[in-house]
C-alpha cells in the first residue's frame, strides 16, 4: 500500500487488541477495492471509551471504527443509527460515519457465520439448526440464521436464562420455529458451535460428535486451533464444515463492504436516536 | 508489512493532514529496522487538540506522536519534558511516551536542514551562514546551525521584529556570532532559504543569486518543486546545494531515531514540567 496523509483512517477498537489479525487484511482489501484507506489497531480501555468516541466523533479523516471486545455493547449506545439486527442484539461490531453526522452501527458476527457456510456451498434456508452457545457470539449467530431462513432454530447452552431470554426474542420475530436444544445433534441438518470449547486441550467436545451423520452441515466459531476438534470430529465422520477461520474470511469482507457501503443514507431500515 | 492488532501505533497530527507524506516512509524505516509500528495519519482540529491529547495520553498501544502545522506549539505545552532545543524554541514535532508516564518532546527540524547539508558532504561547523526566514522552520533550522557549531549566523526575515528576537535570545546561548542579515550572500560560506518564496511561479528568489559564487553551499526547504527556482539559479552558478526533499529524508530519519530510543530514560538534557 501507499499510506500517505490522504490515505482514510479507519480504527479497530478493543482491550487487549495485540490478538486481532484484521488490520491487514481490511487495509489490503481497501486497496484491492481501489480505496485509499488504512485499518489501525487502538487499544481503548473501558474507562476511556467515552473520551475516545467524543474525539472520534470529530477526527476529521475518521471515517469508520470495527469494534471488539470489550466495547460493543457501549458502541451501540453510542450510535445515532443502526441496524436491525443490531438494534435486535444491541451490539455494534462495526461503526461508520454518516454523511448527515453521527455514526451508523451494524453488527455482522452472524453474517461471517453464515457467510462461511455458504461458501461451502451449504444454504441454510429451509433447514433445521442446532446451535451451541448464546452468548454475544451465539446471540448474533441465532439471529443471522433465522434471517437467513431456517425452518427451525435448536439453541443449548448451560446458562438457561440467556438461552431462554434469546429463543422468546427470536420467537416473537415470527420468522422461525425457536426452541431449547441439547448437546445431542440428532436430527439436524445444520450443527453450529458458538462456544470456546475447544480452543484449550481437554476441553469437551460442545456437541456429542458421534451422533453426527454425514448429511450434517457443522461450523465452528474457533479459530485457535484452525481445525477445532469439533470440526475434526465432524470432517471424521464425513460432515462437510466450516471453521472459525472461514467464519473470518467471511466476516472481514462484510466488514469492508459495510465500510465501503455508498454514503448516501444509512442502508437497512435504520433506528433513528435522539 | 505485517499490520496486525499487535502493530504498535504512533499518529501524525495535522489540519489538514493530506499532503503529509510520512506515514509511508516512517512505518517502512520501522520495518527496516525490525519494529512492528504504524505511523497513521490523524487530522485533528486546533478546537480538538486538548480532547485528543488527554485520550491520546491514555491509549495503551500509542507509542509517538509527530506533530505538524497547526500543533507544534500546543504540543510542546502538553510534553512534560522536552529537549533544549525544543524548550529554546517553544515547539515540538515530536513526541513519545515516556516510561516514567507522559510525553517527551523535541523538535528536529533543523536536524532535517543540517543532515541534508551534511549528506551532501559540507560541514557547517566554523563556516559563516545566511539564513532568509525567520518563522518556525527558519528559527528551528538557526538553532540547529548555532549547534552545529557555524562561527557567524547573519538571518534576513522582513519582520524585523521576530527577526531580532530569534537574533538576541541565539545570541544568549553564546555559541556563535547571531546578527541581521539581507538578501545578499557576499561572503557567506552557507545560505539557507526557510521562507515559501519558490513554491508559486513567479515568486522573488529569496537571495541575490546572482552574486552567488561556486564555493558557496545553498539549501532550501522547498520540496514542491522538487528543485525550487533558488536551487537551481545555484545550481547554474556551480554551488553545492541540498534540496527540501533531501531536508526531509534526513527529517524522516531523524524522526524515526527519537521514536525508537532507548526508552529507559529521556535523552538530552531534559526540562521537566510540573
């Protein structure tokens, strides 16, 4: 890249942010877009985030800011409009400056999950899922797969009531059949894991892999190890999959077409806040 | 190379800040010298500066500060130590953290003027100089010839008033003979141009170049053109010259030395604010 005074600044926000890899890959798929634009990592801390978001409200060669953790929940507060979905999860993981002032919010975790198994070739409309998981990861990834048209949407996880919390709001979309699921994945088409389990030697596998068929589509949010033992689990018994890594690749070209969205009105039928 | 989330930030603050052209520069020295930093522009308002530096002053991963036309003066206020040279002339254009908590200072133009000069292979030290200009650039680049040891420095500036001030106070500093100067070099050994005038066609060469002799060293702050119509009457005339372009390879390198000192202490004879 050629960065120059004129190239755009963006900024990825978080605390810690040493483990991000997406400086790199969003600045070069600016350049391969024909944008003259830079991703920077900053590393914010809870305490700052509001100093740092009035500053960046008035940084004139700030165009957009990616969220991590810990900052989407306040980022989401702290846009003047958003998407759907994001009003949905009440998260932000992404963030553009709108030509009429203020940020617009989107929150895209879930559109990298189903992105990534799309390009495998797997359409989840119409199909029967199970996903693992309802935390912020979770949360996203259950809405972007009603969005995304499956008939029936399964959700475990040990903590029964975010679990029951997220199935009576996607319920009330009336979008899906949303119900409590169990780690046993007999009898769906589509196994999601949106857990950490995994990442650390030892750990339990989220789903019992041996009721696993091979007409079962399963994706796994881990991107540490590459193949997850899941994913290993699931490629054993002749499961086509997709890995955490996919989920990013996919992730990170939503984010740039987000980014990169025409400027002029906000997309979606946006919230408008006072 | 290799921008990830543990890519260590510095910041070129400026308004406007599209004709910088270090970002580039600066984090491709970083990489050549085997550090992972990023050097990205930010175009910060003078109504934004004090907001900006109290959340800069907390951001865990921002390591430098460059600082450019309209902030060296504010900057040099927020450092809570700074060099001499930056003390004497009440402006920085760098800064970095230090490890004792808030920002040390310096300001390395002249440096930028005098390494070009010496790049060129001619040594300031005990020659008798000329400097036209005696706004920021001008004062900076008259300290850095009193301490790279010239005998006399004569300075021509229309405002006779800053003029004299910058000639009494190089003159407190007992290091060299600081008089008024005029716009003919007769006599002088060096001759440095810090005014704009050569930027616009049509402009007055700021010296009689026609009485310039070959034995004369004429440099210049003007990087557009790249050869500004007094390098080139010198050039005619057979002096060695140094161009703004070359002033500001020496700057950039000058720049990336004091961002990548040794951090255990702040170097120079260091002031210390309360």
């Amino acid at each position: 890249m050629n960065l120059t005074g004129a190239t755009r600044l963006n900024v990825i926000l978080g605390d810690p942010i040493a483990q991000v890899k997406s400086p790199n890959g969003v600045t070069q798929a600016f350049a391969d877009r024909g944008h003259d634009g830079l991703l920077a990592p900053v590393q914010v801390g809870v305490e700052d985030l509001g100093a740092f978001l009035a500053v960046a409200d008035r940084l004139k060669n700030l165009d957009g800011i990616i969220v991590t953790v810990p900052h989407k929940f306040a980022c989401f507060k702290h846009c003047r409009s958003a998407s759907e979905r994001a009003d949905f999860l009440g998260a932000v993981n992404i963030m553009r400056r709108r030509p009429e002032g203020g940020w617009h919010g989107d929150m895209v975790d879930g559109l990298g999950f189903v992105g990534a198994v799309r390009a495998q070739g797997y359409e989840p409309e119409g199909k029967r899922a199970l996903l693992v998981g309802a935390g912020g990861a979770g949360s996203a990834i259950a809405l972007a797969l009603v969005e995304a048209g499956v008939r029936e949407l399964a959700i475990h996880d040990a903590d029964h009531k975010r679990r029951d919390d997220l199935i009576q709001r996607l319920n009330a979309l009336g979008r899906a059949t949303v119900e409590a699921g169990s780690p046993d994945p007999t009898g769906y088409d589509l196994v999601a894991n949106a857990t950490p389990a995994g990442m650390r030697p030892g750990d339990p596998l989220p789903v019992d892999a041996g009721k696993l068929t091979p007409d079962t589509f399963v994706g796994c949010v881990i991107t540490v190890p590459a193949v997850s033992p899941l994913i290993d689990a699931a490629r054993r018994r002749g499961c086509p999959t997709s890995t955490g890594t996919e989920m990013y690749q996919a992730l990170q070209s939503a984010m740039v077409d987000f980014l990169l969205a025409p400027q002029a009105a906000s997309p979606l039928a946006a919230s408008e806040r006072a």
